[in-house]
C-alpha cells in the first residue's frame, strides 16, 4: 500500500506545552457538532503564551465575553 501522508494530523502541535496542545485539539474536535468554531479557537489560540496559564483564562474569559455582548 503506498504511503499517501507522512505525518498524523496529532503530530501537529499548537503549543509546545503537553496539556494545552491536548485541550485545544480537543476543542477543535468539537467543531462538527457545532460547540466550537475554528475561527474563534484560532484567535483564542494566538491569545495565548506558551506554558502561561493565567493567558489561557484570559484569552477563553474575553471570547466568552466577546460572545455574550449583545449585538448593536
């Protein structure tokens, strides 16, 4: 059988630290059921430094709060 892809789609990482890459890949799996959407897990994702958990909250709590202004 020919080898079509070199690499699994878990080898990519978007971060380097162990439990933040596992629970973004998380997140984006829930984008076929319509709990998540990669626009905004992308945003969020570049909201956070690396290993910085205080960044993580930050970056979840102001798109949570992005989501639930109401519209003007």
């Amino acid at each position: 059988m020919t080898e079509i892809f070199k690499k699994h789609w878990s080898e990519y990482k978007y971060s380097k630290n162990m439990l933040q890459d596992a629970l973004i890949k998380h997140v984006m799996d829930l984008m076929p059921y319509r709990m998540s959407d990669e626009g905004e897990v992308l945003e969020i994702i570049m909201n956070i430094k690396e290993s910085d958990e205080q960044s993580w909250i930050n970056a979840w709590s102001n798109m949570a709060a992005k989501l639930t202004e109401p519209c003007a």
